[in-house]
C-alpha cells in the first residue's frame, strides 16, 4: 500500500470529471483510461500491486502530454504533475519508445546545449545540401522510426547564431535594475535569437542583463521521464551558479516552470532546501517581468494582425496569462485577436513530439485550425517547444503564418538589433 504524502495525494483526486474537457488526450481520443482522473486510477493501481504494470497500462501513463491543464481544472487541488513524475520515477526513467538512440538524444544531446548545438548544425547542412528532401523523393523517409521523421521536419532552417553571449549587457538609459538571463538548452542551440532579443528588450528598458556562464539544463526533460535523481543534480549546478540575489529571466516556459519547482524538488534536501526556495522565488518569465513595470517607449509600430497562444507551462505550471497579451497589446499597431482553444496543449510538450509523433502531430493540426479561424498572420507564443511544434504544422499545411516569441514583436517595434 502507498503511505503518507503520496497516499493523500492521490487520494486529493475525487473523480469528479471537471478536468475532462480540459484535457487533450481525452478531447482528442474520448477514452476515460486517456483522462487525468483515468491515469490517476492507474497509476495508484501499479503503484499499490493491484494492477500490473502491462503495456496497456503503459500506453495509457505514456499518452499523457504532462500539459497539467487538469490542475487548472481541479477544484481538489491534485497536483498531477508531481504524481506522474513520481510515478515514472518509481516503474521506469521514461515514457515512450525505448529506443536506445531516442534515449541518448533526449537525456545526453538535448541537456547539452553545445552537444544539441552541432547536432542541430549537422541537420541544418543536411537540409541544406537536400538529404531530406532525396530521402522524400525516394520514399526512403517512411523506413526511418516516427520520431526521426518528426525531428527532422521540426528543425528549423535558421536562428542559430555564432556569436557566444557575454557575462553582462549594460542597460541603456537609467538604470531600472540587474537581472539574470537563463538562456536554457534548446533555447540557446535553436533559438539564440530570441535570447538576443530579450537581452535586448531588457536593456532598452533599463535592465542590466548578466549571463551565468555555466548555467546547465533545467532538468525538464528528466524530471518529466522520471529521472529525478539526474533533475535534482541540475538543480543543484544551477543553484550554485545563480548565487545572487536579482530576478533570474527565462523566455522558455518549459524551464521556468522547471525553475520555479526547484524549492519542491529539492524540499527533502537538507543541504540544499532553503536555497532552492530562494532560487524559484526568483524566477520570472520574461513577459513576467516586464509586465511589472511601464514599458520603455516603441521607436516604430507594428501593423499586423497576431494571435497568441499559451504555452501549458506557462499558463497551466505558472498560472501567466495576463502579462503576454498585456506586452503585445502595448505594440503600436498591432492588432491582438483571442485564439479560441488558446489554453489547449499544441502537442510538443517538451519531448512528447518525439516520443508520441503521431497523437502529437493530430493535436497540432488541431492547433492550427484555431489559428487559421483567426485569420491572424502571426502567432506568438512564449515557449521553444511550441513555436517548433506549431512552425512543422504551418510548414506542412503550406501556410504562410509567421510563429515568433512575443519578446521578439517587441524587439522588432524596439527597433531590433
């Protein structure tokens, strides 16, 4: 039987079904086995010995997007997030294919973002010089694995950048304040332009930016597939390395929420507790942090019709909604339209495009319905994974819409670089 803390949480779900309609695998497959209250049934049947572990049971725990749309829902307050990290912690590292290549590219490439930087280099020259595009031609693309063909249709063409990042970026202007930049994995080896547009955005605003040279991964991607050792160990680096006391920035919602659990994470830890509740209270998300303040004047306005939709562990882990439509609102001449489905996952889910390509791709596909209904020709959106996610379905629906990070239309009526 399970005992104490984990017991009560498991027992806080009382099967009422109002996280349901809020959550994507049951929307999109209407399986009750699918559903937040399902999986919870499950995973305290494993986890007691009243049910074992089959791949049916697996299929269903591996489904789940971990969107955690469902604690938004709650009215008990499940934190369900934790239960399934725990739970993968406890029956196996990972959910998903358990290919030995896809384990090395999730927990060894994608944590190290000099690693994922010259694998990333490497797809870029391969579309370049047309390997994908012969593979296609022949038909050759179908032999290789689901999750191969969709990390090779979401690697973006361009916003790699060569210039290493300094210690520090002076403000411009008076000075406001300092802030910390986590610059994250795949958001420095894929999107490094969207880091200097923050450091940008920031500084125009009065913001010294520094850049914590040995900052490592967040531990998203382990603590998600159960590996919580290797997630605390993270935590630990980056602990030590962000000693100071100024607000740490992050323009990636995944690693934020990720920041932000730190206290949690590490609560058990004696050495390293109370330091760790210090650290994710000092965690903001960049439209976060700006939001608190008045923005520094435009230099040029923006005509453009934009819809935004909210990243889950921006909105659903850390409860921001309001500030992202607050900062692109302030653009002179842009015209902010509501996405209708806004708060429902687009299927990237950190590494659940890899490992559930094909429910990922219908969910994005879903996602893009809602965009196309606006008629908006831009789509902001405040995480790495979703702009790749929601930037493949474009593409493969042969559309012309632009998905860019908000900080970036700010950038852009700030003047840019």
């Amino acid at each position: 039987m399970l005992g104490g803390a984990l017991e009560a949480e498991f027992r806080a779900c009382v099967h009422c079904g109002l996280c349901l309609e809020n959550c994507p695998t049951y929307v999109q497959l209407g399986v009750e086995m699918d559903s937040p209250r399902g999986r919870i049934v499950l995973m305290r049947g494993v986890l007691e010995g009243a049910i074992d572990e089959s791949a049916e049971v697996r299929r269903h725990i591996d489904q789940c997007l971990g969107c955690r749309a469902c604690e938004t829902a709650c009215p008990s307050g499940v934190q369900y997030g934790d239960l399934l990290e725990r739970y993968r912690s406890t029956t196996r590292p990972i959910a998903g294919p358990q290919s030995r290549l896809l384990d090395f590219l999730l927990f060894s490439i994608f944590p190290d973002r000099r690693r994922l930087g010259r694998w990333v280099a490497m797809g870029r020259l391969s579309r370049a010089i047309g390997v994908d595009a012969f593979l296609r031609e022949l038909d050759l693309n179908r032999l290789l694995p689901a999750w191969m063909q969709r990390l090779m249709a979401m690697l973006p063409s361009d916003g790699g950048q060569t210039e290493p990042l300094v210690d520090r970026y002076p403000a411009m202007g008076k000075l406001k304040g300092c802030a910390e930049l986590f610059i994250g994995c795949v958001g420095e080896a894929i999107f490094a332009s969207t880091n200097r547009a923050t450091v940008r955005v920031l500084n125009r605003n009065g913001i010294e930016v520094s850049c914590p040279p040995t900052q490592t991964c967040c531990g998203a991607i382990h603590a998600h597939g159960g590996r919580l050792d290797e997630a605390r160990e993270y935590a630990r680096r980056n602990i030590i390395e962000f000693a100071g006391d100024d607000p740490i920035v992050t323009n990636i919602a995944g690693c934020g929420a990720m920041l932000k659990e730190y206290g949690r994470l590490l609560a058990d830890d004696e050495e390293f507790a109370a330091r760790a509740a210090r650290f994710s209270a000092r965690v903001r998300d960049v439209s976060e942090f700006l939001a608190q303040g008045d923005l520094a004047p435009f230099s040029r306005p923006l005509a453009a019709k934009v819809t935004y939709h909210d990243a889950c562990h921006l909105c659903h882990a850390q409860g921001v909604r309001r500030q992202p439509r607050e900062l692109l609102r302030a653009i002179p001449g842009l015209e902010l339209i509501e996405l209708s489905e806004s708060e429902m996952c687009c299927g990237a889910a950190g590494t659940y495009n890899l490992t559930q390509p094909e429910l990922s791709s219908e969910l994005a596909r879903r996602k893009l319905g809602c965009i196309e209904q606006t008629g908006a020709r831009i789509v902001a959106t405040g995480n790495a994974g979703c702009i790749m996610q929601i930037r493949t379905a474009v593409a493969e629906a042969g559309q012309s819409i632009e998905v860019v990070h908000p900080i970036e239309l700010l950038d852009r009526a700030y003047g840019g670089a």
